[in-house]
C-alpha cells in the first residue's frame, strides 16, 4: 500500500522540488504534476519520490495532524 505524504515545497530547480514534511527534507520529481508549483506549496509524494498533486495548506494541515496522530500511537501489542 502506497500513502501520499503532503510536503511543503522549500525549493525548485528544473524537474526536481526540495520537500520538507516532519522536518525531512528530499528532492522529488515533478514531471507528474498536472499543474505548475511554486515554493510555498503543498503537494502530495507518492512512493517518496513524485509529485502527484498540490493541495491547499488547509488539507495538508489537516492530513498531517492524522499522520501524527497515528505515527504517535503505539502499534497494536506494544506494552503500555
């Protein structure tokens, strides 16, 4: 199963944008786009290397609050 990570974009050089999401940083490919980014936006990663879609920083917000909600969880059996 593949998850799509919303990222904020720090930087864009040719085909290639700087993300940052949790304070990592990695270079992603935006040859899949279907519109144009711009530093400052959020867009969804798929399989930690393609671009796939910019989303509102409302969405993205919300999608990050879930993601941390759940990565902070313990695992289902971990001992309390």
């Amino acid at each position: 199963m593949c998850m799509a990570i919303p990222s904020l974009v720090i930087s864009i050089e040719g085909d290639l944008a700087l993300v940052e999401c949790f304070g990592v940083q990695r270079s992603v490919n935006l040859l899949l786009m279907p519109e144009p980014v711009a530093v400052g936006d959020y867009v969804f990663i798929m399989a930690n290397t393609y671009a796939v879609e910019r989303v509102s920083p409302e969405v993205a917000a919300e999608s990050l609050a879930y993601l941390k909600e759940v990565l902070d969880e313990p695992a289902a059996g971990d001992a309390w």
